[in-house]
C-alpha cells in the first residue's frame, strides 16, 4: 500500500493546472502571433515581447482585433491601449 500526503498531491496538482494554463496562454501567444505576422508582415522584438506577456483574456481579444488591423501602427496602438489598461488594473 503507498502512502500519500494530502498537502503533496495538492500542490503536484496546483503544479499541474498552473502549468495547463500557462501552456495555454503561451500558445495563444502564439498563434496570435503567427496571425500578426501574416496579416502585418512583421512585428518588432517589443511588440512580440508585449504580446508574449498578455494574459490569455487579452490574447483572446486581440487575437479578434487583429482581423481590423490595416497596418503596424495599429498594433502598436493596440497594445499602448491595453498596457495602460493592465497598468491601472493591478
């Protein structure tokens, strides 16, 4: 018969859900990613990293705002938009 602590398989699960949803958010991150860059041909190294720091709720609407992207500058408004919106959130 195995033992098992209580406390351990909470936090071996707590681990795991964390990283479910971590992986998530990183592959969001993802293809809203690949969708910039065929919509847009190209996103500089701080607007990849800005969209790499989204949590999922914003991935998801940019991944929806970007279909009305016409240019970069939309995407930089984008995010100057909803950073200061994180910003004042916390």
């Amino acid at each position: 018969m195995q033992w098992t602590n209580p406390w351990i398989e909470a936090g071996m699960q707590l681990g795991r859900t964390e990283g479910m949803q971590e992986g998530r958010r990183q592959e969001a991150a993802n293809l809203v990613l690949r969708q910039l860059r065929r919509r847009l041909g190209s996103v500089s190294a701080e607007e990849e990293e800005a969209v790499q720091s989204l949590p999922i709720r914003r991935l998801e609407s940019l991944g929806e705002a970007l279909l009305d992207f016409k240019r970069a500058a939309d995407l930089s408004a984008w995010l100057r938009r909803h950073s200061s919106r994180r910003r004042r959130a916390r």
